[in-house]
C-alpha cells in the first residue's frame, strides 16, 4: 500500500506555519471522462506530529487516480498544497510518495498521465451536458461540512406581538400610610359658621340649615333650624357642664356640711343633684330653676323621690313651671334626690351659679 509524507519544511514551502496537531485533510480524486467518470473517495484527515510533519498510509485505488491534500483556511480546508497520480500507475503502488508544496506538480513520471487527464477534463468542460455531469458528481460527493463560523450580529427587533389575556388579580398590597388632612371646606347656605348663639339673631332660609358656634357660646356648640324665623333653632350638640347653684337656694333651705345643689344640661336633658339639704317649711320654696334648665312639664310639674342620708324615703321634691320648686318631705330632714327631664326652654345665654 503506497504512503505519503509531508515535512515541516513542505509546509514552510507552502507559506503555511507547521505546527504540532495541524489537520491535513487527504481525498483521492479520480478524473471525469464524456458520459464515464469516477468518483472520489471519502477524504479522511492526517494530523502532523510533534516535529510538524505528517504522513499517512494511501488507500488501494485504481490506475489513474491522485491525492489532494489540503490545510485549513479559517473553518475549512481550501488551501491545496499537493496532488498527485499513482507513481506507478498501478493498484498496489508501492514506494512513498514525497510530497513538493513548492512545485504542486505530479513527478516527471507521472506528468503524461496528468496531461491525459487534464485534456479529459477539458473536454468535459466543452461538452453540453456539463451542468449535469456537475450536479451528480456535488449529490454523489456533497463538499465537507466546515466548522460551524461565528455568531452573526443580532437581526432587527421584530414588531410588538398582540397583548396577552389578562393574568389573575393579585393580592390586595397593604395598607399605606394616611396622607394628609385636606383643607378646611368653605361654609355652604346649608352649613353656617359663626361665633355666639344664632337664637333670636340669625334668620334662616329654611328648615335644615346647621349652624356651627365656633366660640361654643354657654357649652352649646351646634345648631339646626326647623323654620324660617330667629327662633327656630334648636340645639343639637350642646353641655353647660355641672354648675353649682346652691348659692340659689332661698332663706328657707338650709345646705349641710358637704351638701350642695348641681345642674347641669345636655341637649335637652337636664340633670340635677341634691345633697344634704333641708328645710324649716314644706311647700312652695320659691323660683330656684334658672331659663334654660325648666322643666317642659305641664300641670304639676315633675315629681321627685327624696331620701334621707340613711336611703328611707322621706317625701319628694317637685319641679313646676316657670323654675318654681316644691318641698314635701318632713321639715328638717335632710334629703337626697337625683332629677333628670327635658327641657323645652332656648339655650341658656348665662350659666347660674358656678362650675362644679
């Protein structure tokens, strides 16, 4: 079986650098005649040793056929440094076959036979069914596929897709902080602002209008008409606080040590608390209830349960119109009474007594 040798040197010739582990790739090429030819074989590669060389034994071929031996340029093979006939012409061809980069010609033994075959080729070339011949020898020996080349550069951006479904609702975030109060709201025909009480004053435009006291005159703070005159206010939210009027009661009434007698109004109720206070009369005791804090009453007023300081009930006290006060438990005896009713009088414009 014939071989064939490439040296460092060879390579040098050539204008390649030898190198250790350079791929030399090998085919046997045959030569085309009109309506015969032959084919190649597969080419296999050869790889040069430590000193830059490479050599690698020829397969068996049939008289007339060469060697093409080829380097890598960039990914492929493309770059032909030798090819050669058979020296001997023969299937067996013994001897090496010494590869010349410098001349890539057949030796002078060979050259006649590489005449014959290029005046072959010629006439192939000239012959009209050229392309065809072509065709079938590239499906029958399709070139060798190179090593795969660099990344390209990123194409164009393509064009916006068609939106997607909607996805699912997420879950509610967490509160966030409270932001800032807004700014104080201008008053309205229905909603007044001013200082002092709109009782007997202020005129309003109909029923439903609410007034404000900015300076909660007397503890009343909020108002609402139900007419069209001065005096249809009517308290909404409004507290004079305890107040102290003891100082109040007549010559008749006598205040215990630790006693005393407290008022107080919210809105429309009316409180009262008596404490340690007796009596030398029973009976008409006298104005003692201020405007503002009378009983709504009619006929006889209010009656209400007394106790003595130990809890046994001793008569009771009764509030009547016009701030008028009856006193009917026994004379003298000192007595308790919690009181509450409504009232119908306006807000009071001057708290009695003091504050408790």
């Amino acid at each position: 079986m014939a071989s064939l040798s490439i040296s460092a040197e060879d390579f040098t010739a050539a204008g390649a650098t030898p190198r250790a582990g350079l791929r030399v790739r090998l085919q046997v090429v045959g030569t085309f005649t009109v309506g015969d030819k032959t084919l190649s074989h597969t080419p296999w590669d050869m790889v040069t040793d430590a000193t830059g060389a490479a050599s690698t034994e020829l397969p068996d071929s049939v008289a007339g056929l060469g060697v093409q031996v080829s380097i890598p340029v960039w990914a492929g093979f493309g770059f032909t440094i030798a090819g050669y006939p058979d020296e001997d012409l023969t299937i067996t061809g013994v001897g090496d076959w010494v590869v010349d980069p410098r001349t890539l010609q057949p030796s002078t033994a060979s050259l006649t036979a590489w005449e014959a075959t290029l005046a072959q080729v010629q006439d192939l070339l000239s012959a009209e069914n050229v392309a065809e011949v072509v065709d079938e020898y590239l499906a029958a020996n399709p070139p060798a596929k190179g090593d795969t080349g660099p990344e390209g550069p990123a194409g164009p951006a393509g064009s916006t897709g068609p939106q997607g479904p909607t996805g699912p609702t997420g879950a509610t975030g967490a509160t966030g902080p409270q932001g800032p109060a807004g700014a104080a709201g201008s008053p309205t025909a229905y909603e007044l602002r001013g200082t002092g009480s709109p009782y007997g004053v202020l005129t309003p435009a109909s029923a439903g209008i609410y007034y404000t006291d900015t300076a909660a005159t007397c503890g009343a703070v909020r108002w609402v008409s139900t007419g069209t005159t001065t005096t249809s206010w009517m308290i909404v939210v409004g507290d004079t606080g305890w107040r102290d009027i003891s100082a109040l009661a007549p010559g008749l009434w006598t205040i215990a040590s630790g006693g005393r007698w407290l008022m107080r109004r919210v809105g429309s109720m009316v409180w009262q608390r008596i404490q340690n206070i007796s009596s030398s009369a029973t009976g008409l005791q006298g104005t003692l209830i201020p405007a503002g804090f009378q009983i709504d009453e009619k006929g006889d007023g209010g009656m209400f349960q007394a106790t003595s300081s130990s809890g046994a009930a001793t008569g009771a006290v009764q509030m009547y119109q016009a701030g008028a006060v009856y006193w009917w438990p026994s004379t003298g005896t000192v007595v308790r009474a919690p009181i509450q009713y409504t009232t119908a009088d306006p807000w009071p414009t001057t708290l009695p007594g003091t504050a408790a």
